[in-house]
C-alpha cells in the first residue's frame, strides 16, 4: 500500500527544530504521548521499530491525532517499510542505507532520512538521490566537529544528527549550516511514559520546539 506523500524528506526536517525518537512499549501510551507532544508544538513523531507494539502504535496516533505526522525509525529493509506505511506512517528514517531500502521507499511515496556515518556512506546515498541524511550515531561519531568537516565535500547535504543529543548540547549541532533539525530521544522518557506524565512530555516538547536552527 501506497502513502498519500504529503510531505518530502526536507519538509519532514524543516517542521521544528527537533524530532522526537520514541520508543513505546505500551499501546496505551501512544494516543496521550502524541497528544502532549503536539500540544508542545511538536508534530513530526519518529515512532522506532523497536519493540512489538510500534507498528500497532503507529496506528492509533495515525487514526486519533490528525495533526501529529507519524514516522516509523529503525526502519531497515523493504518489508519493515512496507509495514510502516500500511500502519499509517508518512516517513520513514533508518539507522543506516541500502539501496534497495531506497527503492522500496521511493515505490511507496515514503520519504526517507537515511542513516549515514561515513564519507562513503553519504557518497552512496547521493549517487541514489539522497540528500536529506540522518547523521548516526552522531556523538559517537564525531559529532560537531564531524558534520564541519563534511561541510565542504557535501555542501549540497542536510542533516539531522540523532544519537546523543540532548537538550544541553543540541544548540551545538543546531548552530551547524548544514543541519536543520536533530532527533533526541530526551522528549519523551521512559518514566514519564511510564507515570503517564503528559505534562512533562508538554512541557519537554515545547522547549525542543522553541530550539533555534
């Protein structure tokens, strides 16, 4: 099943200067969390393929909150695509690229931020007509001083560091050319999930949300 592509990978990316990582473990928890979360301005939901409930998730914040965009991360083949979209995602990021990965997106109007980590990594995904990269595991993988140096052999590259990033040092990514958004996974914790603390998740989101890029 085909997504009605409302959105490109860019446009995913220019919508607020962070998109949340979420990991949910309970089915429960995804309507309410993506509620606070839009209610903090924040809108672009990277719901990961991590745990068995995700797919189920996605599609209750799909059918239950129309004005959160959902996305599916940790996205790793064709076939976990496939069941994105079906579920109601409208973007797709993944931890690294394939080319068939591409392909698969491309066939489904899903857009994709590729997960990339080398020089070589970026150079495959632009031969491929990528140029909206996700940048991961960014901290561990340079960080800051990395995505400068990258700045001069992949200028025509935008990137959304995610790995590490917190509140405290996003500014610094944020401050890059290069980079228009980040991924954190600090806008929703597991114990606020847990507690159901819909406020904190609010509050959280509305501080990411007011990040300059």
């Amino acid at each position: 099943m085909a997504v009605t592509q409302s959105f490109s990978a860019l446009q995913v990316m220019q919508d607020g200067p962070v998109i949340p990582v979420i990991v949910l473990h309970d089915l429960a928890h995804a309507v309410p969390m993506a509620r606070a979360l839009v209610a903090g301005g924040v809108r672009m939901l990277e719901v990961t393929l991590r745990t068995p409930q995700a797919l189920a998730c996605m599609e209750q914040i799909a059918r239950n909150v129309p004005e959160a965009v959902v996305g599916a991360g940790t996205v790793r083949n064709p076939a976990e695509a496939q069941a994105a979209a079906s579920a109601g995602a409208r973007f797709a990021v993944s931890p690294g690229y394939t080319s068939r990965l591409g392909q698969a997106c491309r066939d489904l109007g899903l857009p994709l931020l590729p997960g990339v980590a080398t020089g070589s990594e970026i150079m495959k995904a632009l031969d491929d007509g990528f140029f909206q990269l996700k940048f991961f595991p960014a901290l561990q993988a340079g960080g800051p001083a990395m995505l400068k140096a990258w700045s001069g052999p992949f200028g025509e590259v935008n990137f959304c560091p995610t790995g590490g990033v917190t509140l405290q040092n996003a500014h610094e990514f944020l401050a890059l050319p290069n980079v228009i958004c980040v991924g954190g996974s600090w806008l929703v914790p597991a114990d606020a999930l847990a507690s159901g603390d819909w406020a904190r998740i609010t509050q959280l989101a509305s501080e990411a949300a007011s990040l300059k890029n």
